[in-house]
C-alpha cells in the first residue's frame, strides 16, 4: 500500500481508523509527531486506508 509519505502525512489517523485489519500502528517519532506504519504480515491489502487518506485526494 502506498500511503502519503510521512512529510506529507498530516498524522489524522483516519487510515488507522480505517483499516479492518488493524494492520496500522501510529508510531511516533521523537518529535512526537505520530505517522502509520502498516504492518504488511496482517494486511490484506483491501485498499481502504489508500481510499480514505485525505492527503491522497486533494483535488478531487
Ligand atoms: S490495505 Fe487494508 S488491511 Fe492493509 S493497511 Fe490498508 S486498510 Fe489496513
Ligand atoms: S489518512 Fe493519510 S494523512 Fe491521515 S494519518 Fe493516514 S496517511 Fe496520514
């Protein structure tokens, strides 16, 4: 899955909360700034956090 990079990223957590699989973590860096990390051994890659990521459909 291809999710915004972190600089882009703004942290709102919507694809955490979306994804079915629980497959996301927010892990924080050391400026506490929190970013998702896709667990890609539980992923099922259904596409849901791509489809719901707001940085992915400016534009639109
Ligand atoms: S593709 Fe689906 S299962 Fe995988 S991280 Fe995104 S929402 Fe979760
Ligand atoms: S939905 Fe997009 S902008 Fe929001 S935390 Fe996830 S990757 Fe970042």
């Amino acid at each position: 899955m291809n999710l915004p990079d972190k600089s882009l990223c703004t942290g709102c957590h919507a694809c955490y909360t979306a994804c079915p699989a629980k497959s996301i973590a927010m892990r924080e860096d050391e400026e506490g700034f929190r970013y998702p990390v896709i667990d890609t051994t539980t992923c099922t890659t259904c596409g849901l956090c791509e489809q719901i990521c707001p940085v992915l459909h400016l534009g639109e």
